[in-house]
C-alpha cells in the first residue's frame, strides 16, 4: 500500500469508526462496577487476566469489603485470598491497598476526576486512568490502549512499526480520530479484537472492515 498521507488516513479512520459505530453502537464495559472507585479497582485487577476472571472475584470482595474505608483497613492477606485466582495477586493486594488508603485519605473514598491525579494512585497508569475518564467520568483524555487497541492500531497501520509502546500509539491514535469519538475507541476495539482481529487466527474473510485494512491481504493468504 503506497504512504498514506495523514488527510487520507484521518479519513480511513473516519469509515471505521462509522462502521464500528454501526456494529458495536457505543460499545460496553466488559467489567462490572458501580462506582469510578470500584471500576480503577477493577481495571487494575485485570492487568494479564481476563475481564471475566475479575468479574468473578469482584463481588467477593465487595461483600468482604464494601467502602474504600474498609479495604484500606484490610490486611495485605485478606485482600490475597479474594483475589489469588487472577494471579500476581501479592502486587496486586498492594496496589488495591495503596490505592484505597489513598482514596479515602485525598479524595473522600473516591477517585479524582482528573486524568494526572489518577496516574498518582497506586497500581494507576495511563491506560487505567484513561479507562476510569472515559468510561466512569465520561470525559475523555485520551485512548485506553491495551493489547487489543495496541494490536489493531498496528494492524490497521495507524501507526509504524518504530510505535513500539502503548504511550506512542496512543499518541497515533489521537493525532486521527477527534476527541468526541476517543470516548468509544477502546469499547468497540476490545470487542473487535475478541471476536475479529483476533491475535491468532483473526477472522479477515469475515471482518467488516477488511477493504479498509491494509494488513487484510496478508493476513488473509497465510
């Protein structure tokens, strides 16, 4: 495929996300939460593990511990027993724990609605930070980009190869779309990757958006 210069590819990127919008509407958070408290809390829980495992755990340990008053109170322990089934549970008990003491110490139990304040809680990098913006405050900063977001956008080639972390695609990412759409980025592409443009075996011949992808032929021939 010859460059693309950057109207040409704003413009590539405009068609997908109509027809994103068109398959998956807004999209929907895979992890259940009440709360932005509850949703950092799981987004940093689903760090290499599913969103289905965390699903699972959550309710236990909002049963155990209801407010961010009463997990910051828990013992490293009590946390580790909820939550050892989606693993790195010893660095993830310390980050849950850090992150509710210091809830309920600067913020009143909840989390700021400010994407820099976030990236100061525990556990909170920008991915997380940028989940918590979009999907609890519904005030977008940003692209969540996880494997599946960092994987598209590559195949997609929205970015170049030298694109090699999550911070430099994002940058990609926000340079194409206009930040009204950055809201729904992460929502419709998850859903994508898992049923489409999937890191083995992606569906290509079935994909909606294939005469759009220049990775299409080459993945399609293998």
């Amino acid at each position: 495929m010859p460059r693309e210069l950057m109207a040409q590819k704003r413009q590539r990127a405009a068609q997908i996300e109509d027809r994103m919008f068109d398959y998956y509407g807004e999209g929907a958070c895979s992890l259940d939460y009440d709360d932005p408290f509850r949703l950092t809390v799981s987004v940093v829980l689903s760090a290499q593990c599913t969103d289905a495992a965390v699903n699972k755990v959550t309710p236990s340990l909002w049963e155990r511990f209801p407010t961010p008053a009463d997990l910051a109170a828990a013992s490293l322990e009590e946390i580790e027993e909820i939550i050892r089934p989606l693993g790195f549970y010893h660095a993830k008990a310390t980050k849950l724990k850090g992150l509710a003491q210091m809830s309920v110490a600067e913020y009143g139990g909840s989390v700021p609605h400010d994407i820099d304040e976030l990236q100061r809680l525990p556990g909170v990098g920008r991915k997380t930070a940028n989940c918590v913006m979009c999907e609890a405050f519904r005030d977008p900063q940003g692209i969540a980009v996880d494997t599946h977001v960092f994987r598209i956008a590559h195949r997609l080639k929205f970015c170049g190869p030298a694109a090699k972390t999550p911070e430099k695609v994002e940058d990609a990412l926000l340079r194409l779309y206009p930040q009204e759409q950055w809201l729904y980025i992460n929502h419709q592409w998850v859903h994508f990757g898992r049923e489409f443009c999937r890191a083995k075996k992606p569906r290509c011949s079935e994909c909606f958006i294939s005469d759009l992808c220049p990775s299409f032929p080459e993945k399609d021939s293998v």
